[in-house]
C-alpha cells in the first residue's frame, strides 16, 4: 500500500507528531531570522507596492484619463481587477466556516493561510474602489449617512450601494472570524516568548493580542460557540457577496451582462479561483516553511477535486450563455457572444477557456491530482484565466455598442499596469508578513485530531498483526 493510498494519512494523521513536534515545527518560522528566500520575495513585493503606490497618486493626483478607459469603455481593468480581487477572497471564507460546520478536519491545515488570503484580497478590491471614484476624499458617499454630512441619502437601488453593505459585512466577519481562531495560538507564542526570553516587543505585543488566554475548559468553550456563531454568519455570505457583485452587470440592459446566470455563475467562478489561489500559496508555503508533513498531498488532492468540479461548472456555464444568446433570438445578445469568440477579443476569450475550462480537467486523474508540480501550474492557470474572465466579460461586451460610431478599443496604460502589478505587490507583502509574525497553522485545533489519529493508528497496527497472525 503506498504512503499516499495508506488509510493512516487520511485525511490528516499525524502519528509520527507529538504536541510538542507540532508546536515546535509551526513556531520555529516565527521564531527564528526570516530565510534570504523570504527576504527576497518581500524585496520583489514591495518595489511592486512602491510602484502601485506611485501610480495611484499620480492617478489621484492627475485624473482617471491616465487610464485607457474612454466613453465606451467606461469600466475596464480596474473593475476587472475589483471583482478577481473579490473571487479569490471567497475561499477563505468557504474552507474556514462551510467545512467548519460540516466538520472536515482537512480544513485545519489551510484554513488559517485561506483565511488570511481572504482578508489581503479583499483589501486589494476596495483599493481599486477607491482609486475608481477619481475622489476617494468623497469615498463616504455610498455610506447611508445623513445629509449633513455633505452627501445626499444613498439610492438603495443601485446595485454598486449593495456592494458596499455586501463587501464590508464580508471583511468584517472574516476579519473576526480570522482573528478569533489567532487568539489561541497566540497565547502559545506569549508563553513560549516569556519562557525562551525572546525580544521585548514580542512578549508586548503577542501578549496583548492573545487577550488574557489561559487554555481554561470556559475559554474553550466560548472559543468554539463564537467560532460556530461566525461561521452561520459566513456561510451565507459565501453565496451572497460575489451574487451581489454580479448584480453590478445583470442589473443592466447592456449585451452579454443582462443575464439571469450570473449570480450563480460568479459564485462559483470565485470559489474556482479562491481555491486556485490558495494552492498557489500553500504550495509554495510548504516548501519554504517545511510543512509538508502538515499541509499533505491529501489537502493537495482535496483541493483539486473543487477547483475540478467549480472549473466545470464554469465551463457549463460559458455554454449556457452562448446558447441562451442563440435561443433568446435577440440578435444583440448573439452578437455579442459570437463577437467574444471571433472578434477583436478572440484571444482574450480562448485564453479563458483554455485555463477555466481545459486546464482542470487533468483533475480526472488521479496522479495529476496528487502531483504538487502539476497541480501549481494549473493553479497558476486557472488565476490567469480567471483574470480573462472578467476582461471579456466586462470590456467586450463595452467595446461595441449600439452604435458602429460608438465602436471603440480599450487599450491598458502604464498607469493601469503598475496599478494591478502594485495590488498584487500589496497582496504578497502583507502575506509574507502573515507567515512570518503569524502561524499560518492553526496548531491548537490541529492538535485535537493528534489523540483520535494516534488511536486510529493503534486500531490498524493491532489489525495488522492480527491478520498476519491468523494466516
């Protein structure tokens, strides 16, 4: 039987670990001097943040024409980069609270990484937001303030206002959610920073925010009655934030986004590219960290199996839209799909298809399932297509309109780059200093299975000799 198919690795058996192994192997990141491995992948991500930095003051500073929208192209790579900012942030939210309430144990090693991504990302979207507004000074606006305030009441109508209740309730309670699993883990780096006589600022600071934990049978049980509060909480939210971005497109009358298939259609794209993102990062965090005994070729494959059936679902739906188009016998709507594949954007569209909807289904196989090489180029692919995604969807359905006068091109500025190549810098830096202050393993919940897996190993050492016994 091989290491992968032996049911004492299913789904997270951590026989060979003691409690303190666990606590020794996720803390010693922390602990120890960052690796020249680490010191430059900040390097690169923070000149990219400085650049992202540059670009949005001289956007502020100088007026949305810097970019290449124009009065066809009204929305273009920033709302593009909004809403596949907003879809990788959904799968933190998915692993942490909907496995959490189903109860899978695999989630204990990628949740804390998951959620954390969903908190970075989420703050990538509201940056190209704010950067939109041309005057992010007046950025209270869509709040339901009274008029005092120099705003005039919010139309409750408009699909961009159920954006902001939506996003920020989202950030909000991932934000909790995230930072209540911490506290725990947190009171473990307090006691070992007291205990190893580690810098000052670490006893101050990780001593404030673990908030008083003892490990006490109340603090667990509040701990867990919270954690079962905020994750009903997010469960909705899964289904109903990216439901509500998407009414920013089929609310209108405009070909190719008045269609009844995007709230669910956008759901699933964003746990599709949620999850590929989560295993870009946990791939390249269990190499550079050495946690592959935590962060499994099981977690891998599990992963795999969403990103297979999302990307599928996807698939269908990309379908569904040409054939609606076809079916409605609205000759604008045919037009525009038929124009997405053939026209101007062709290579944008197939460049979709070819990452969301080819790519993942090498997923089928097993062993692609469970290579770790295979799987982070895929994952790779599937962000990318996903990216495309948005691209057709929002400027393609622009770029034509009712009027051949109207007909026009979008074409990226330097500007607009630097925005999105800076967002991701934004991303990366604020993920490396996760990994590097934070334990990106929830070690303490991890440490549950640790008794019930050591149990199920004795069970099958002692069928084993059993079998061999009797034969």
């Amino acid at each position: 039987m091989s290491h992968y198919e032996s049911p004492l690795r299913k789904p997270l058996i951590l026989q060979d670990k003691t409690l303190h192994d666990i606590t020794e192997d996720i803390c010693r990141p922390i602990e120890q001097k960052p690796t020249k491995l680490w010191y430059a992948a900040f390097t690169v991500a923070s000149i990219c943040l400085v650049w992202w930095v540059v670009c949005v003051s001289y956007t502020l500073g100088t007026g949305l024409g810097t970019w290449g929208t124009n009065k066809t192209i009204g929305w273009a790579w920033d709302i593009t980069n909004f809403v596949w900012w907003v879809g990788i942030g959904h799968a933190g939210t998915l692993i942490s609270a909907v496995l959490l309430l189903f109860r899978q144990k695999w989630r204990l090693s990628i949740n804390r990484s998951a959620e954390a991504m969903t908190i970075f990302a989420v703050i990538c979207a509201a940056s190209f937001i704010v950067s939109h507004m041309g005057r992010p000074w007046l950025a209270y606006w869509p709040l339901p303030l009274p008029n005092q305030f120099g705003s005039l009441w919010v139309n409750f109508n408009s699909a961009l206002v159920w954006d902001v209740f939506a996003i920020s309730t989202y950030f909000s309670v991932s934000l909790v959610f995230w930072y209540t699993g911490l506290i725990p883990d947190f009171a473990v780096l307090r006691d070992r920073a007291i205990a190893k006589n580690l810098a000052p600022w670490r006893k101050s600071f990780y001593s404030i925010v673990s908030f008083g934990w003892m490990g006490t049978a109340k603090n667990w049980q509040r701990f867990e009655e919270v954690s079962l509060v905020l994750a009903g909480l997010s469960t909705p939210l899964v289904l109903s934030v990216h439901t509500i971005v998407s009414m920013d497109f089929a609310t209108s009358i405009i070909p190719g986004w008045h269609t009844t298939i995007f709230p669910p259609y956008f759901v699933a794209g964003a746990i599709f590219s949620g999850f590929a993102m989560v295993q870009t990062l946990l791939i390249i965090t269990r190499k550079i960290l050495n946690l592959e005994a935590y962060i499994t070729i099981y977690h891998i494959d599990m992963m795999n199996r969403v990103i297979m059936i999302t990307g599928s679902i996807v698939g269908c739906a990309y379908i569904t839209e040409f054939f609606i188009a076809w079916y409605s016998g609205v000759e604008y709507e045919s037009y525009c799909f038929v124009n997405r594949a053939t026209g101007a954007y062709w290579w944008a569209y197939w460049s979709m298809m070819t990452c969301n909807v080819f790519s993942p289904q090498i997923f089928w196989s097993k062993k692609a399932r469970t290579s770790v090489a295979l799987t982070f180029v895929v994952s790779i692919f599937v962000n990318i297509g996903m990216w495309f995604e948005r691209y057709v969807i929002i400027v393609s359905s622009l770029h034509r309109d009712f009027l051949p006068s109207s007909w026009s091109m979008h074409h990226p500025t330097f500007t607009e780059v630097g925005i999105f190549i800076g967002s991701l810098g934004l991303f990366f830096v604020l993920f490396l200093l996760f990994a590097k202050f934070f334990p990106v393993i929830a070690m303490s919940e991890l440490k549950t299975i640790v008794k019930s897996s050591s149990t199920q190993a004795k069970k099958y050492q002692k069928e084993n000799v059993e079998l061999v016994t009797s034969h």
